[in-house]
C-alpha cells in the first residue's frame, strides 16, 4: 500500500474545557481532493492550523508522505510541501502581487540570507510567480499593492501564492469565503484544473463548490468527523443530513 | 501602531533619488561652509549629526523596515563608546582592535538580546528592549575602574595602523562622512536584498511568511544584529567626537532620542533618519542657545510632524512637491 500525503492519526486539541478537535483520523492519497465540511464552529478551521502547524495538537500525529511532522514549525512544514490559505486573507499587504508570490518562490530557491543585489529584479523569481499568477488569473494586476486588491483578487492572491510553492499538499480554507458568485466560479474553476496535480483539503461552506469538486466528504461535528466517504454516500447519509447537510441543501 | 506607519513604499528602483545625494552633498560640502564661522563648534555638531544619523538608521532598519520598535537601542551606543575608552584606559587605541572589538561586542549583545526580545511582540517588545537598554546602563554605571556613573574621558582618539587619522578635526569629520555613507548605502542594499524582502515582510504578515517557509525569527535576529552593530559604529565613533564616555549614552532617553529622530525625519526611509538626526541636533543647539527649555519648542513641532505630515520631513518634503506639480 503506498503512503498517502496526509495522514492525521487520532488527533485531539482542547481549549481549556473545549474539545475542538475530537479524535480526528483522516487520510488524503496524491491528487486526492478531500473536502471537510461542517457547521460553524466545528474544528474545521482548527483542524487546518494544526496540519499547517500554526496551532499545537493536544495530543495525535500528523504525518505528511509517511513523516511525522506532527512537532515541526510552520516553515519547516512549508518546506516539505505543504501549502494553505487563511479563511481570513493573509496577504502581505505593502508588497505588490507579484512580490507576495515571489516571496514564496524565493522560499524554495536558494538561500535567502543574500544582502545585497535587488531581489524584486531577479527574474527567475518573477518568472515563477508570473506563473502562477497567471493560473489564477491574476496576471493583470501583477504591479497592484496587494492592500489595494478587491476582496476577491485577494482571495485569488492566496491561491497563488500557495501554487508558488509548487505543494505536495494544500490545504483551503473557505477560498470562496465572502467571494460573489462569479469569483467563486472563477475560483472553482481554477481548482477543478489544479485537481490531480497534489492532494487537496478543501475546507467549503459552498455546497455547490464542495460536490462540484471533492473526490471524498468528511462531516465535521463538535470536532469529530460524523461521516467520511464518496460525495454520493455522504449526501446519502441520514445522520450527516440531520446534522448539517439538510439546512444546506434545501 | 499607526503613528509607526512608513511613509514610502520600498525604495523605488532605477531612478536617482535626489533628496539623499543631496543630503550627502551637504554634508560633504559643510566643512567649507564651517570654515567661514566657527569652525570648530560647527565641524563638532555636524560631526555628531553625522554620528547619531548612523545609529539613527539603526533604528530605523529595525522601526521603520522590520516593524521591530526597539527602545534600547542607546545600549549600542553606549557599548560601542565604551569599547573604545576602556581600550583606551588599557592603552590600546587602534582601531584595528578597538572597532572590531565594539562591533562583536555589540554583535553578540545584540544576539543575546534579541533572541530573547524577538521572541515577544509589539508592546512586549519595546519594555523588553527597553529593560535591556537599563540594564546595560547599570552594568556601565557599576564599571567603577572606568569612571562609574561619572564616566571616564577618552585621553586619545583613535588611530589606524599607528596614523592619528582622527586627529584633524576636518579629517576626522570626513571619515565620519564615509562611514555614515558606508552605512547607508549598506542598509539600502539590504532592503532591497532577497534578505530585506524577508525581514520587510516579516513586518506585514509574519503568519504568512512563516507559512510560506521562512524562519521569521532567524531573519529579524539577524537584522537585529546588523542594527546592533551599527549603533555599536555610532558608539565608537561618539567616543571619538566627544573624547568622553558615560553611562548616560545608554540612558532610556537616548534611546527615546532615536526614535525621535527616525519619526521626525519620516520614518522607513533611511535617508529620512540622517534629517531627523541632523533637524533634532540642530534645533537642540540652535533652540537650546534660546531656552534651556528647547523641549517645550522641539515637542509641539515633533506632534505637528506626526500627526500632519505622517512620513515626517520627508513625508511633508513629498506633499509639498506633489501640491507643487499639480498647481
Ligand atoms: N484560540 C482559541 N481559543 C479558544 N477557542 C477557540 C480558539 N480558536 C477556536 N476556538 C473555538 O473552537 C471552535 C472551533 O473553531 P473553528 O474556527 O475551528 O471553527 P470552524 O469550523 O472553522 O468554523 P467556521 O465555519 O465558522 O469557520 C469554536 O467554538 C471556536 O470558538
Ligand atoms: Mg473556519
């Protein structure tokens, strides 16, 4: 059996008397798009910052191509592939788009303890990010101050700074969050192309987006995952329904 | 922390700046100016502008580039001062020695230091910067075999390889020249490096440089310890302009003294912390031959920079051209 990208064992967090996270195991094989739905207040965002390491597990493992990476900070886990968005943008707002993604090319190529010679004028860095903010299409506003982004663009930003980072696995939270509908299109086509190029934790209050795109569905209640399996089944279970997909969906 | 907003973008690219060579033409050219009045009371102030604009850059690299407010930045001052003068008090005065031993001294209390101070942020980091910034004017207060909390006069200035180069006033003035200039233009480059961009982003959003793969903390030691060295520079030099040293250079005032200089000549900018330096010297002793209380003047004009032109001098110098061009 070959080792899936992401595999989360039993994981717990609490705050203080609050379990948050609740015995979560899941897996996500390559290329996999794994959606984690849920209501508000479920874990889900928390489930995200202890895979990405901005939050420490109570207790339960975190392994990413078969390593533990479960005690590692945030940039180490960067390094070793693994890329996300923040439900709330997280931008560099004093830099262009172009050098928000740049910055994250320059993260995997070569030292960055260099003090002299303009780093905005190495092309190869610009190339790369060029790239990927062409994928988003965003390729336009490449010289615009990220703070002066619309809401949306912002939201597009994230996405490619995470593609810039060429990831073995991205996680997603809420990209459409606060997006019009023709942004979340645009969105949602942008990952339907990306699918199959890396696994995927796709974190959707978008019901639409989230069938539209997942190859697997978790249901996260009060931290624990309620249901997990094929789109089809998990829109077909009475349990998931009565928690939370009935609201949604009607 | 908006009155800490920088004025400017990060230095724009392929056009000359002129406001800093005009600013380092002066200072080239002041000596001349000198010779016409009192030239050694002159030379001496525009000595010290000069020294105190170094360690002013200091702080701005760290305020106005990396988001770090350090109010103890006196402590490199004073550290790099005091290298000198015990050297001195030892009878050793080259600098061959007595330059690299302040910058590693202050490399290493900078190290020391800032492993622990960037380990907090915001407020937590100015009282703990703070609190270092004492605790060296403590320590250089109890040195009672160098003067104690009198202090101890310098009885050389320094020289190099055996040449008293900083013996001539006007030699040594542009010596401070150079090293002013050496200093800017490394911290320009600096800013602009792959290196900078990390530490210019670390300020933005360190969340998001963490997850993007960077150590933030590594990036913001290491600027720490370039601007601690500058300020131990500054020292060194303050020693030898003013052929005394005393615990006072370290006190929390001097410290404060910086920040005023880097707010009031517009802060994020470099260029904008040699006007701040030189506008606070020059007002202190042209304000201060008027009124003991110079303060009470310099004070309201400080809140009417911040609060009015939010980059500082540099700031309004830009309003002003703008307002200009489109009458
Ligand atoms: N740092 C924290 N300290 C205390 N409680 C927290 C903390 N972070 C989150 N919580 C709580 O944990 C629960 C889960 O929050 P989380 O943000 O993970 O939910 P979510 O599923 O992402 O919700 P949403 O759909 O609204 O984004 C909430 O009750 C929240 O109040
Ligand atoms: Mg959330």
């Amino acid at each position: 059996m070959t080792e899936p990208v992401l595999r989360i064992e039993d994981l717990r967090k609490n705050f203080g008397g609050l379990q948050v996270t609740d015995g979560v195991s899941l897996e996500i094989g390559a290329g996999e798009l794994h959606a984690v739905i849920g209501p508000n207040g479920a874990g889900k965002t928390t489930l995200i910052n202890q895979i990405s390491g901005t939050l420490e597990p109570s207790s339960g493992k975190i392994l990413l191509n078969g390593a533990d990476i479960t005690a590692l900070p945030p940039n180490k886990r960067a390094a070793l592939g693994l890329a996300r968005s923040f439900q709330i943008t997280s931008i560099l707002p004093r830099f262009s788009a172009l050098e928000n993604v740049a910055l994250a090319v320059q993260a995997r190529s070569g030292s960055s303890y260099k003090f002299i010679g303009s780093a905005a004028s190495e092309s190869a860095l610009n190339d790369q990010a060029m790239a990927a903010l062409t994928e988003v299409s965003l390729d336009g506003r490449a010289g615009v101050l990220a703070a002066h982004l619309s809401h949306g663009e912002k939201r597009a930003l994230e996405l490619a700074i995470a593609l810039a980072m060429q990831p073995k696995l991205l996680l997603l939270d809420e990209p459409m969050a606060g997006t019009g509908p023709e942004e979340s299109e645009r969105i949602v086509g942008v990952l339907q192309r990306l699918k199959g190029r890396f696994a995927m934790l796709l974190v959707e209050h978008d019901m639409n987006a989230v069938f539209a795109l997942a190859d697997r569905i978790s249901v996260l209640v009060y931290g624990r995952v309620l249901a997990s399996g094929a789109p089809d089944a998990v829109r077909a279970d009475p349990a998931v329904t009565t928690a939370y997909l009935g609201e949604e969906l009607e | 922390m908006s009155m800490l907003e920088s004025a400017a973008a990060p230095v724009a690219r392929g056009k000359i700046e002129w406001l800093p060579v005009a600013i380092f033409a002066v200072l080239a050219l002041a000596p001349i100016a000198c010779a016409y009045g009192a030239e050694t009371y002159w030379l001496g102030l525009f000595t010290s502008v000069m020294v105190f604009a170094i360690a002013a850059i200091a702080v701005d690299l760290l305020c106005g580039f990396g988001g770090l407010v350090t109010f103890g930045h006196a402590a490199f001052v004073g550290i790099g001062a005091y290298a000198v003068a015990i050297f001195g008090a030892e009878g050793i005065t080259d600098m061959a020695i007595t330059l690299p031993a302040a910058l590693a001294v202050s490399a290493i209390f900078a190290y020391l230091t800032g492993t622990i101070c960037l380990r907090t942020k915001n407020v937590y980091f100015i009282m703990i910067t703070l609190a270092f910034g004492q605790m060296a004017y403590f320590v250089a207060g109890s040195l009672a075999p160098y003067g104690g909390d009198d202090g101890i006069s310098v009885k050389t200035r320094s020289t190099l390889f055996g040449y008293a180069i900083f013996d001539n006033d006007r030699a040594f003035y542009y010596c401070v020249f150079a090293f002013l200039l050496a200093s800017y233009l490394l911290c320009r480059a600096l800013i602009g490096s792959r290196f900078g961009r990390v530490f210019r982003g670390a300020r933005d959003n360190p969340t998001r440089m963490a997850t993007i793969g960077f150590d933030v903390f590594r990036y913001q030691r290491v600027a720490y310890v370039i601007a601690g060295c500058l300020g131990g520079l500054a020292g060194f030099l303050l020693a030898n302009a003013t052929e005394f040293v005393s615990p006072a250079y370290m006190s929390w005032q001097r410290s404060g003294e910086l920040i005023i200089m880097v707010l009031f000549g517009g802060l994020g900018t470099l260029h904008g912390a040699i006007l701040g330096a030189a506008s606070y010297i020059l007002l202190e002793s042209v304000l201060g031959g008027v009124t003991e209380n110079w303060k009470l003047i310099f004070g309201p004009m400080l809140v009417l920079i911040v609060l009015f032109a939010r980059g500082g001098l540099i700031g309004l110098f830009g309003a002003i051209k703008r307002k200009l061009s489109h009458d």
